[in-house]
C-alpha cells in the first residue's frame, strides 16, 4: 500500500498538471463560445431555442463517446487536442443556458430607464443588463466547472495525461490505491475549482472587489500550483534533449510508447520504455489507448511504438473474417500494414495472446462441456470485454457453434475473471496469456473449428519511426524474445501479486537477457 501510495505522488505533477491544463482551456473556450452566443440568443429570441438545443444535444452524448469520437473528426489525432474539443463542447451549455436566463430575467423597466439616461444599447447591456444578470453567469460557470472537472478523467482512452490515468490503469492492474487516489484527487480538485468560482458568484452579488481580488488570487494560486511542476519537468527534459540533439542514435530523441487498458499492455509499454531509454531515448507515455485509437495515433504518428495482436489487426484494420492460419495472418498483415500506413511490423515478440471461452472447472464439470461446441443450445451468460461482442470473431463463433440460446454480457476484462469464479456469468472469454486463468482453476475450452484467429503480439513501428533505424535496432531485441510463460508470469505478478507494471517489465527485462 505504502509503495503503491509513494509511486501515486510520484507521477501527480504530470498527471495533475494535465488535468488542469485541459480543464482550464476547455473551460476558457466554453465561456468565450458561449458568453455572446448567450447575449445575442437574449437579445434576438428566435437564436435561444436552436443554440440552446445543440448545446443540451451535445451534452446528452455520454463523455467517453465524444471524447472518443473527436479522434477520427480530428483526422486520428490523439491527446490534448481531441480532449480539449470535446470538453470544450461539454462546458458551453451551462454558460450559455444561464448567459441567456440571466440577461433576460432583467426587468424591462431597468432596460427603459437605461433607454431614458440616454444609454445606447450597448451601453446599456454593458454597464447595466451584463453586472445585473452576472450572478446568474456566474453560476452557469460554476456548473460548467464541476462538469469539465469531473468528464477530464474520461481522456485517458484518448491519450490526454489526466487524473483519470489513475483510475483507468488502476482499474486494469487492480490497483485500488490508484484508483481511489484519482477520485479522490478529481474530486478535492472539482471542490476547490468549485469554490473558488463561488466565492466570485457571492462577490457578484455583493458588488465586494475585494472578495473578488482574493478569489482571483486563490485561482492563481491553485492553478499555478498545478501546473508548475510540470513545467519544470517539461522544460528540464527540453533542456537534456537540447544538450543532446547532436548525438548519435536515440541519445535525447522523444519516442512516445503507447498502449491499450489492459494489464499485459502496460507491461509491454513499461518494457518498450526501459529498452529505448537504455538506448538513450526520452520516453513519453500514451497509456490506456482504445484499440482504433491507438491504430490511428500510430497511423498519423501520434504514437510511435506500440504492441498489437494480429488477429485484431486482421479484423479491425483488414476487415478479413476468414482464418488462414498464424503465418498467413502475420504476412498478410505485416505487407497490408507496411503498403496501406506505412506501419512497420517489427516482429512477434513470441507469443500469443489470444481470446478462449473459458469456464470455472466445477462449472465446465457440471455441464460436461471440453470444448465450445457443448455450449451449443445452453442458456448460459457469456462474459466479455464488450470489444468481442462487435468483432467477427463472436459472429463467427455463435454461428459456428450454435450459441444464440446464450446471453452475452459485456464487461471490463479487469472483472472477468472473478465473475466466472464466482459465477456471475457461466462462461469468459479470457485472454489465454493472463495469469489469473490458471490462479481460478479455469479450463479453456476447445475451438475445435478453428474460429478464433491467432492473435500473436507485434511490434508495429509509425511511418515516422520506421523510417529511423535506431527505434527499430533498440527495439529488435524483443523480437521472439518473450515466451508465453514469461508473458503469463508478468501478467500474473501485477494481477494478483500486486506489482506494478514497470516492475513485471523490470523483470521480463531481466529474463530476456537485458
């Protein structure tokens, strides 16, 4: 817990600092966007129904979809910039919402006696309507806070550092301490936020500068404190890369490693990381990348390196459902990949990591059940990362195997494994290299048709980094370098020994020979 909580601390200043830096631009863009939408929907009545139905559109779209969804709309573009888009979207409807109840709940007749003074319209809006309905704004902006605040945790799927880096790797390698150390720094850092911008409402409403210039302070002092370590760091890291931009190979060159939301994933991006910074290479991290949105990132050379499964690449990107054989599928991918992205594919790092239809084996036992094809016409709840139930592979194996009697049940892959344990569902579809099948007494079942493509973990370099020699030499080591075992055992030591991911790479590492 101690060693969990101290690595916690560790990495806060980057993933505060990314927060806040994402939360406070969206922020600052929402009220720009929304501030004279607001005055001119107040003024001109018939703009207040469409702005402020987009606006309440936009925010029914669940977060991580739209997050999710920036990335393609942004030509595969990951990290800051899909983030900050969509939150952006996220923060304009409170503003704008109270922008317009707020100027138009100014009585008429302090409009008319402005009118009377001889104020101008503008005039009038500015010294009068404007400090009148700026309470009201104010709250909109309170809201529209806690809102971005709370939905930054969600960009992690899509490459941003955020508090939500916490959570979302916490949740993959059952690190709770992490994940209760994001939620609880999110929220702390929501109150604050929150706070702050209430102690601005109430001084709107008492017309007390003073109050305002203290709370002004406090938003400088808070922000500041944030982003300041981070900062430092990033300029330290621009310095050594300046002293070192002369030098030959990797010494002082960025390489960004990415990585899906699994544990094994992690684990390869924490080996990736320790090889090329052996080499000299400053390594940044792209953690927890959804599988399009890692492809894409390394497409558009978002990323540089990251670690993919040929049978998801055969499915996903080739869209082919056949299965030609572990060979073919490598070739065939390795070619389609280099002639239609540029991606290279350096090599299997030796093992597969492919999806089984696994049951507990008392219940596998009491059904008789050896291979998927006893499954047939069972009413049984399978349980699966919900990725599976979208890819050609469940199609093929409900049809193949005669499975429409049974109900699929998505999950996050982190609860698989004790739900079929304690069964919660009947049947998982587990990844065959993760330790926890043989810690549960879980038996794989047969595919004895042979549905379920191969799914051989690949090296898979960005155009960019393909075209330099040095990320491929420091990297081609690996190549048929990790067994299954040792796969299954580094797997096994973060899931159920509580390691953490860089320390299972720390000792791959040293298995391998490094």
């Amino acid at each position: 817990m101690s060693d969990q909580l101290a690595e916690a601390f560790t990495v806060l200043p980057d993933y505060l600092g990314g927060h806040m830096r994402l939360s406070m631009a969206a922020i600052a863009c929402a009220i720009l966007i929304s501030l004279p939408l607001g005055i001119l929907a107040a003024r001109k009545k018939w703009l207040a129904g469409p702005a402020l139905g987009i606006a309440g559109t936009l925010q029914t779209i669940p977060g991580l979809a739209l997050l999710a969804l920036m990335v393609p709309v942004l030509g595969g573009t990951i990290g800051f910039a899909p983030a900050f888009v969509a939150l952006t979207l996220y923060g304009i409807l409170p503003v704008l919402r109270n922008t317009i109840v707020g100027l138009q709940g100014v009585d008429p007749v302090v409009r008319e006696a402005a009118r009377g003074v001889g104020m101008t319209q503008s005039q009038s809006l500015i010294e009068v309507e404007l400090p009148l309905a700026l309470p009201t704004i104010v709250a909109g902006i309170r809201t529209a806070v806690v809102w971005v605040v709370g939905a930054a945790v969600l960009a992690t799927p899509v490459g941003a550092a955020s508090l939500g880096n916490y959570i979302f790797a916490g949740l993959q390698t059952r690190n709770w301490t992490a994940v209760l150390f994001g939620c609880v720094a999110s929220a702390l850092l929501a109150i604050l936020l929150d706070q702050i911008v209430r102690s601005y409402e109430i001084a709107a409403r008492r017309r007390n500068r003073v109050m305002a210039a203290l709370s002004t302070l406090a938003g400088i002092i808070l922000i500041g404190g944030a982003l300041l370590p981070g900062w430092l760091d990033t300029a330290a890291r621009s310095t050594v890369a300046g002293d070192q931009a002369e030098a030959i190979g990797l010494e002082g060159r960025v390489v960004v490693v990415g990585s899906k939301p699994f544990t094994e994933q992690f684990i390869l991006a924490a080996l990736f990381e320790r090889v090329l910074e052996a080499e000299g290479a400053i390594v940044r991290r792209r953690d927890g990348l959804g599988s399009t949105v890692a492809f894409d990132a390394l497409a558009s050379s978002g990323i540089d390196v990251y670690a993919d499964y040929s049978g998801t690449l055969w499915a996903n990107v080739l869209n082919r459902e056949d299965n030609p054989g572990r060979h073919r599928i490598i070739a065939e991918t390795s070619a389609a990949l280099l002639n239609d992205y540029g991606i290279l594919s350096l090599g299997s790092l030796g093992f597969e990591n492919a999806y089984g239809f696994a049951m507990s084996r008392e219940g596998a036992d009491r059904l008789g059940v050896t291979s998927i094809a006893g499954l047939a016409g069972e009413r049984v709840t399978i349980g699966a990362d919900s990725e599976f139930f979208v890819r050609p592979e469940w199609t093929g194996t409900r049809e193949a195997y005669g499975l429409q009697d049974a109900t699929p049940r998505p999950m996050d892959s982190t609860f698989m494994y004790g739900a079929v344990r304690d069964g919660h569902v009947d049947v998982i579809t587990a990844y065959t290299t993760d330790g926890r099948i043989a810690a549960y007494d879980l038996v794989i079942l047969d595919d004895p048709r042979g549905i379920l493509p191969p799914y051989d973990a690949m090296i898979l370099l960005s155009p960019g980094a393909a075209a330099d020699d040095a990320v491929a030499a420091a990297l081609a080591p690996l190549v048929n370098a990790i067994t299954p075992d040792m796969m299954r055992e580094a797997n096994r030591r973060v899931d159920l020994d509580g390691q953490t991911p860089e320390q299972a790479a720390d000792w791959l590492w040293g298995e391998i020979g490094g």
